[in-house]
C-alpha cells in the first residue's frame, strides 16, 4: 500500500469519526451503539455521496462540536436545525439512522431507501421491538410473546 492510499484510508476513517461523534451528539445514543448497528460507514458515505466532501466536512465538523449536554446543547441543536444550510441534512441524518431513507432536499434530488442494509439495522425497529417488514422475521410463534425491552442506549 502506498503513502497516497494509506492518507486516502486515515481521512476516511477520521471522517466517519467524526460523522459517528456528531451523530451521537444529535441522536444521544452512544457512538458505541451507532458503531454497532454496522451502518455508520454507509451513511457516512452516503452523506459525503449527496452533499459534497467539503459541505460534509464543514457540516459534520459542526455537529460534532456539539456539547454532549448541559444547558447550551438544546439551543444549539435547535439553531442548528434552523439553519437554513445544515438544518436540512441535520434532519435527513435523524431520519437516516431511525429508518434508514433519505429524504430529497431538492428538485434534483429523490428520496429514498439508503441501502436494503440501512432500512434493517435502522434504530426504530428494536426501539419499537419490531422486525424490519420483509427482513430478520422474529419466528414462529413471535406475535404471541409480548415485545422485549429496547437494547439500545
């Protein structure tokens, strides 16, 4: 491997750092579990795919400079998703790691499921104790036995 691919790697790696801290921070779930659902690189590609590299950058730097909590994150969080720039893909990312679509931002743009793999190790399904339509079927008898409790956190 040469110098060029081995920088390519650490800067894609640090950005999905980022990406993943920034989204912890909007999501306030543990950048542990994020890393878990194994969807993260996808997204983080994927956002990098629809906004630009240097847009992502800028964005995902913003949102990883957010406090963890205290009584600055609510406002924070709330100018943020006014912000007529980066409220917007702040919006799809929430959207992204609960269901894993992506809403159009545009004219140009469509919206749609990110990957077959996004949709079923999207968040909502074990925060509702459900089974992704289609995808990781519960088994027999499943419908009988009240849902378990949440894993996440």
């Amino acid at each position: 491997m040469n110098s060029a691919n081995t920088d390519a790697l650490e800067r894609s790696a640090q950005r999905l750092s980022i990406f993943l801290k920034g989204s912890s921070r909007i999501l306030e779930f543990s950048t542990l579990t994020l890393m878990g659902t194994g969807i993260g690189a996808t997204l983080c590609d994927f956002f990098v795919e629809r906004l630009g590299q240097q847009r992502f950058d800028a964005w995902s730097e913003r949102l990883a400079a957010l406090p963890p909590d205290g009584p600055d994150k609510a406002q924070r969080v709330q100018a943020l998703l006014a912000d007529a720039a980066d409220g917007p893909p702040t919006r799809n990312l929430m959207v992204a790691w609960y269901t894993g679509t992506w809403n159009a931002l545009g004219p140009n743009d469509k919206t749609q499921v990110i990957s077959s793999r996004a949709y079923q190790e999207a968040l909502v399904w074990p925060l509702v104790g459900a089974h992704p339509g289609g995808a990781k079927q519960q088994g027999w008898d499943a419908w009988s036995r009240p849902p378990a409790p949440s894993p996440l956190r």
